[in-house]
C-alpha cells in the first residue's frame, strides 16, 4: 500500500511541476498554491487536521519548481514521510474550506479561479455520509462564488467511477463521460505534454468607429486572428542590485554641453537643395492621415477577391456598443444583407494616427454551429488588407519543359498518398521550444537542457512505406537512365561580358550633378554612383546616402 502511495505522490508532483513550469512561461502573472491533504501533519490558516498547505498563492517561480523537486527519488520520499507524512483521515469539505480561504487572502480581483484536484479516491467519503453531504454543500457554495473544482483522477484497479461521488461537485463539459474510466485523466495528459507556448490575452486590439455615410456610424472592435509567437526580449539588468534598467536619451548642445529641452530642438528636410525647418507639431501633423477608423468605400462581389490578393493575416470585426448603442443591430443587419447578396464591404482602414491607412475588404463571415448546437464559428466580418499597385510583383516565367499526362497522373499518384491533416496546433516551433527549455535548465540549474522534439522534420521511413514504389516510378518517367543526382555538375564558363563580370563604374560630369542638385533630384543616384562621384572630387561622405547627399550637395553650392 505504501509503494502504491509513494508511486501517485512522484504521479502527482511531476503534474503540479508541469503546471509550474508550463505556468512560468505561458502566463507568469497566474496564481498557484499546493495543497496536501491526507497527510500525517497539518499546516493551514484554519487549523484542519490532515491538510497541509505546502505553498501559498503566488506567481509560479523558479524557487517554488526547485521546492518541488527536493521530494524527488528516494531523499525526496523521506524528506515528504518527515515534512508531511502520510495519513488516512480527511475532510473534502475541509479541504475545500482551506482552498477558498487561500483566493479570500488575494487583495486584488482574478479574472478566473480554479481548483485541481489530483486524487485516486472515487468515493472519498464512502461509510460517512455526513462528511460526503458536507463536501457536496461546500463545492456548491464555491461554485456560486466562481470557484471551479477540475478533477484529474489517477489509475485506480477496477477503474475511477466518477458517478459515485464527484459527478455532483466537479465542474465538466457537455460531452464528458461521467462513467467508470480504467486510464488516467485526458486532462492529466494534457498536462505531461511538455507545451511551452506564450498565451496572448484574449481582447480587441481597438474599438473604432465604422462609418457607413457622414449621419450613420457604428461602433466595431477589431481583434487579431493570428499572433506571430517570439522570443521573449532580453532585459537588461543592473549587476550589483540585479534590477531591471531604464533607459532614458537626453539631449545636449555640442558647443556649450548644457541640455536641451524638447521645444528648443527642430527637425530639417532638406528638399530642392533648400533646408526645410519644421515644427514638433508640423512634423507629428505630417505623420497623420485621417482620424482612426473604417470608412465604408462601396462594395464588390465576393468573387473579385482572389487568393493572391493575401498581404497579410486578416483581422475580425464584431460589435461593440461602448461608443455608440445600437451598434450590434446595424452590424447584425448589414452582415445579413452581405451573406444574401454574397458581397463584400471595401473600406479605408486606419487602425491609429500615426499609421497610414489601408485598403481592407471586410467579408462576411455566418455563423455555424455543430452537432451539438455549439458555436464553431461566430457570425461577423473578416477584415481582409488588399495590396495596393507597389505591394505585386511581376514574374518573368523562363521556358520550360512541360511534363506529359502520364508523368502528372504518377505525380497525382505521389500527392495524393503524401496527404494528411494538418493542424497548427500539432506542430511547435522547435527553436522557441528549444529556447524554453534553456531557460528552465539555467533557472533550475539542471546539468543540461531538455532537447525539444522537432515535430516538423519529415518522416521519411513513414513516407517511404506509404509510397512504396511510386517515386522510382517517376524518377522513371522523368530523369535519363544514366541520371545521377549525386554526380557533381560541371561549371559553366562565363564570359568576360557575361552576368559574372562586374557592372562598369557609371561617371557622372560636374554639369550633370549640378543639373541634378538645382532639380533636386540628386537622391534618385544609387550609393555606388554617389560615392564614385565623392572618391571624383576628393569628398569623404561616409557610408550613408544622406551623408553622400549633403558632402556633394555643399561642395557644388560653395564652389
């Protein structure tokens, strides 16, 4: 029975150590506390036997892992018989009582609160039914206060009936099953995944006003489909105190060294060989292009908007009623018409001031439920950024050899048994993997980090099998008999007037530069054609083309 003890107590420490760490990284701001129960001592604000508090409510840390870790392998199992013990007697509703006094000490609001409980018991307070009606009452009064209780069973001979006892007080999804479960929790699992991944809070990223025509306006609120994930940035620490650094940029006079406030500095352009003084205000003015918001432009087939025309991921927009009530009717009435007539809103979309504007398409977007009459999708408008004329390209397509239909049907063939699912959620970027995980083994100082598995290298002895003979096949139709890939390829010769050669250096005589500087159009010359006229007249302009610009333009105009 003890060795049964010992083995879910190593069971439950490496899930509470996977929150932790995984709670480090993808929200750091959380709260978590450990709490024991059946244990020999006791050691809580209330003063209940066989419960012990083992950390309080606190951001997830470094310390608080490595504490955890001290009641690993055999040291570790003596160090948890000595500190806590082992007993049998308990009380869920006491349990309960503690948990909720622990998120009663917190001074500031939560937005969400959650109670895991890891046990191997279905029916806890099986012979006293006192304690079991005491602990359903307790776990309906934390649910009216929004505490919610998940429950992670472990593997129990014979299986963990949930319908005994815990059906009544745990908090479970539609579709769960409340039956008896041989295997350990799904939830359990998720939680050995070792996941690191940066959660984004979940909010608009503006409340803009949508204007329809001059006398009609709504309010939106743009919210962000896609968040690029990246490494966290560095902090810079200062070494004696070891606290973050603030960086602050004052500005001096060069020749008196004294400081210079905001309104005695200037910003110059120089245009037409004339140096241009603007204001803070002219400058901050010239930065602004309309008020923040979506202008509504007119509206277009569904059908105009094509594949290639994608820039960048899109964006939704959904009612808001903060500025202006009556904001989800007229958003509920124009998705409607644009789901009936299948077009799609073209609008100038400026999402702050000092941002230009751009061109979006906001598409409509209907609601669709499932089986079970849960939402999958919510009705509302992908905002969709169309390029302008400068963001295409023109593709110069080279001839080439165009395959016959019995080399693209074994193609087919090839593509066809290489399909699959794909899933975002199924693949990790390895290197911020990789990257988590030095920091974990630099913060718990472990002797060397954990290698992240790369789950986006391709499984060729699976794609092998799949394939069989296919690919032979096509290396058939395709490649000579005498074809070779890893034969090396001879260089070709390149002429002297070929594209290896270097480009002729392009001189410039002093009447065209003057030309130039009075036009002022001296800025369309590349940096190669500017310094080769600077190394013509002996001038040092430095590397930058400003710098090349302003040492031609005074050597002309001071001649």
């Amino acid at each position: 029975m003890m060795k049964k003890k010992n083995k879910r107590r190593a069971l439950k420490q490496v899930c509470i150590q996977s929150v932790y760490t995984n709670k480090i990284i993808s929200s750091d701001r959380d709260l978590l506390a450990v709490v024991f129960y059946g244990t020999e001592k006791d050691k809580n604000s209330v003063n209940f036997k066989n419960i012990y508090v083992l950390q309080e409510l606190d951001n997830p840390g470094a310390k608080r892992v490595l504490e955890l870790a001290q009641f690993k392998g055999q040291q570790g199992k003596k160090r948890f018989q000595d500190q806590l013990g082992y007993g049998c007697d308990y009380s869920l509703s006491e349990v309960l009582w503690v948990c909720a006094n622990l998120f009663s000490d917190v001074q500031f609001k939560m937005s969400h609160k959650r109670i895991m409980l890891f046990t191997n018991e279905d029916d806890p307070h099986g012979n006293d039914s006192a304690k079991a009606s005491r602990a359903r009452t307790k776990a309906g009064d934390l649910r009216d206060t929004g505490i919610f209780l998940d429950l992670l069973h472990l593997k129990k001979h014979g299986g963990f009936d949930i319908s005994l006892f815990y059906r009544d007080i745990i908090s479970v999804a539609e579709d769960e099953d409340l039956g008896v479960h041989f295997e350990e929790s799904s939830k359990l699992e998720d939680l050995l995944r070792k996941v690191r991944a940066k959660e984004t809070k979940k909010r608009a990223l503006s409340r803009l006003k949508l204007k329809l025509s001059k006398d009609i306006v709504l309010t939106v609120g743009i919210y962000n489909m896609v968040q690029k994930a990246l490494k966290p940035p560095p902090i810079r620490l200062y070494r004696e105190t070891n606290e973050p650094v603030k960086t602050k940029t004052r500005t001096f006079n060069v020749n008196t060294g004294s400081l210079l406030l905001p309104s005695d500095t200037k910003r110059s352009q120089i245009y037409g060989s004339r140096q241009i003084v603007l204001e803070k205000e002219e400058t901050e003015q010239l930065k602004r292009f309309d008020e923040p918001g979506l202008v509504l432009i007119g509206f277009k087939p569904l059908i105009m908007l094509k594949k290639h025309h994608h820039l960048r991921p899109s964006l939704f927009v959904y009612p808001e009623e903060s500025l202006v009530n009556g904001s989800s009717t007229l958003f509920s009435a124009l998705l409607t018409k644009c789901l009936e007539k299948e077009v799609m809103a073209v609008c100038r979309y400026t999402p702050r001031q000092n941002i230009p504007p751009y061109f979006v398409a906001l598409m409509p977007q209907e609601e669709q439920l499932d089986d079970q009459k849960i939402q999958v999708t919510p009705p509302g408008f992908l905002l969709v950024f169309l390029p302008y004329a400068d963001d295409k390209r023109k593709v110069v397509f080279t001839e080439k050899v165009t395959a016959n239909p019995e080399q693209v049907d074994k193609m087919k063939a090839i593509v066809q048994k290489l399909r699959f699912k794909y899933k975002s959620d199924s693949f990790e970027n390895p290197v911020l993997q990789q990257h988590f995980r030095n920091l974990e083994a630099l913060a718990l100082d472990l002797t060397e980090p954990e290698q992240a598995v790369d789950l986006i290298l391709p499984k060729i002895e699976a794609m092998d099998q799949r394939l069989g003979s296919l690919v032979d096949e096509f290396k058939e139709l395709v490649y000579p008999p005498d074809y070779n890939p890893e034969g090396k390829v001879s260089k070709r010769k390149q002429d002297d007037e070929g594209s290896g050669s270097k480009r002729p250096k392009v001189e410039l005589s002093e009447a065209e530069l003057r030309a130039h500087i009075s036009k002022g159009t001296l800025g369309k010359l590349t940096v190669p054609m500017l310094k080769e006229a600077c190394r013509v007249y002996g001038l040092k302009g430095g590397m930058r083309k400003q710098d090349l610009l302003d040492a031609l333009t005074n050597h002309f105009q001071n001649d």
